[in-house]
C-alpha cells in the first residue's frame, strides 16, 4: 500500500532499485516458461506416440493371454506366472532439462529368453510364451511411458510454478511498486513545490523588510539635510 | 539402485505381467476393490523398491480421494494407467491447467 510507504528520496531509490530487479526478473521468468514450454511441446509428442503404442501394446498381451487362457487353462497360465524367478529391474537416472531433473529410466531383464523364464521348456506351451513375450514388450513400453509421462508432470509443475511468479510480479509486484513510486514522486514534488513557495515567500519577506530599512534611512537622511539647511539659513 | 515395477489390480489383470517376471503386484479382486484398493496403492506408495507403479485406468476410480491424488502427483514412483485415453492419471487436466489449453484432446 502506498501509504504505508514513507515519502523519502532513500526510499524512492529503493523502491526504484527493486523495480529494476523485478523487471529483470520477469523478463528471465517469461523466458523460462517459454523455454519450457516449447520442451514441453517436443516431449508432448513422443508422449502421444508412446501412449498409442501403449494401448497397442496392452490390446496385443492381453488377446494373447486371453488365449493361452483359453486353450492352457487359467491354472497352467497362473502356474507358469508363479514360476517365474528373474524380475524386471530399472535403473533411474536424470538429466537436466532447463532446470528441470528429469527421469531417465534403463531397465535390465526385461526381455528374457525361454531358458530364462523359469517355468522349463516341457512344462509350458507356445501360446504362454507369446502372451509372456507380449508382456514383456509391453513392459518395455511401460518403461519409456513411465519416463517420458514423469518428465512431462515434473516440467508441467515446473510451467505451473514459473507461470505463478510471472503472474505474481506482473500483476500484484510491479504494480504496487509503481503505484509506491508515483505516490512517493507525488509527494516528493509537492514537498518541493511548498518549499520552493516557503523560500519564494521568505525572500519576499526579507525585501520587504530591506526597503522598509532603505526607505527608512532614506527619510532620515532627508531630515538631516532639511535640519542643516534650516541651520545655514538661520546663520 | 535399481528398483522394481508393481502391478497392481485385479487378478486378471496382474497375470500377465507376472508372466512377464513383475514379482511385486497386489491383487485386489474386483469386488474388494472399494474396499482394499486404497491400503494396496498405499502400500506400494511406501515401498522404495518401487519405481514404476502399473494400474487399470478405470481402477481410480476405486480410490478415495487423497489416495489417487496421491498416486497421481507421485514422481517416485511414478503411475503408469493402461486402458485409458490420454496419458496416466491427472496428466490431461495438468495440461490443461498449466498451458491453458487442451493439448491432448482425442480427435474423434
């Protein structure tokens, strides 16, 4: 508020100072957030090929297990799925995106041969191998979902953020602190104006006063002159 | 540190993974869903072996509120949905709010 603010050339500077700072920093903080978002953008594509590939992928492995199923029988499928003793791993890494940590996911043993799986060769059937190698690949398409959708919240959060400083300076910061400037030039200047009346009128005053003196010695002098004609014509 | 991938779901929908070597799942059966569905989602929440959590899409709606909030927003370990449109939980509504646009928008 700008009367809370009180009207002093040290605070006007400050005040000025701050402005700078704040422009500055809106300008950085809307180029961040175009910035991201243009990365956004890049990323927002490869997210929609992944997610179509993902529901591809979903579709395939489960048509695939719906006839294992049917042709095995719920209990050989859910044995083979006991069986199983390698487990998919991953590894996260980051990298750094316009300040942004982003995810990247390696995974390992994904993808497993048939020696690999646990279940023997003998005891399962080739309808349980092609639904677990469907799984597989669809856990493979997880893997790069799971990267390139983490990347995307962690950027939109970052958007989020940055919108909300550029907002806050662009609408409640800077304002105020023009509304504190202007309210503090105002007053600076009728300070100015009223002191350069007060001098106006003291000069005024003391003029005044300087030709009352002037007109006083004058009349002084005068009668001095008449008393000393007055004196020689007496003579 | 390597970490894990859960599954969680009903029993149907864990199978397959299972077959594919994912050893940390929970089986909720559909008729306990609304039940027992929010202490499994917490629970895997909890587990720091885990890095990626798989779901059905339609399954959040099972949850309570502060539970999907939860799955949703979490970064480590990030939600992957299957069977939805566009992108795993909250995904299209962050959009939304943080561009201002409806940037997924399905053409039909």
């Amino acid at each position: 508020m700008a009367e809370d603010v009180k009207p002093t050339r040290k605070n006007l500077m400050a005040i000025e100072d701050r402005i700078e700072l704040s422009e500055r920093g809106h300008d950085t903080l809307e180029q961040k957030r175009d910035g991201l978002i243009m990365e956004f953008m890049d990323i927002l594509d490869q997210a929609q090929d992944v997610r179509n590939d993902l529901n591809e992928d979903y579709e395939t492995a489960q048509r695939k297990l719906n006839m294992a199923r049917a042709m095995e029988g719920d209990v050989a499928v859910r044995g083979a799925a006991a069986a199983l003793k390698e487990h998919p791993e991953i590894t996260i890494q980051s990298k750094n995106i316009m300040g942004v940590v982003v995810p990247q996911i390696e995974s390992s043993k994904v993808k497993k041969s048939l020696d690999e799986r646990g279940y023997g060769l003998l005891g399962s059937s080739a309808r349980i191998d092609e639904a677990a190698d469907a799984y597989e690949e669809l856990l493979e398409t997880i893997i790069l979902a799971a990267e390139v959708e983490t990347a995307m919240k962690k950027m939109l959060t970052e958007i989020e953020t940055t919108k909300r400083r550029v907002n806050a300076l662009e609408f409640k910061l800077l304002p105020d602190l023009y509304t504190n400037q202007e309210y503090i030039e105002q007053k600076l200047e009728e300070q100015e104006r009223e002191e350069i009346f007060r001098m106006k009128k003291i000069k005024e005053k003391k003029e005044e006063a300087e030709a009352e003196e002037a007109a006083a010695a004058e009349a002084a002098a005068e009668a001095a002159d008449a008393d000393a004609d007055a004196v020689a014509v007496d003579e | 540190m390597s970490q894990e991938i859960a599954v969680i779901g009903s029993p149907d929908f864990t199978t397959g993974f299972r077959l594919a070597g994912v050893q940390t799942f929970e089986n909720v059966p559909d008729d306990e869903k609304d039940d027992a569905l929010d202490d499994a989602v917490e629970r895997v929440l909890d587990n720091e072996n885990v890095g990626i959590i798989v779901m059905y899409d339609d399954d959040l709606d099972h949850l309570s509120r502060g539970t999907r909030k939860a799955v949703e927003t979490s970064v480590e370990p990030t939600l992957v949905t299957l069977g939805g449109g566009a992108g795993s939980g909250d995904l299209r509504g962050q959009i939304k709010r943080a561009i201002g646009i409806d940037l997924m928008e399905e053409d039909d």
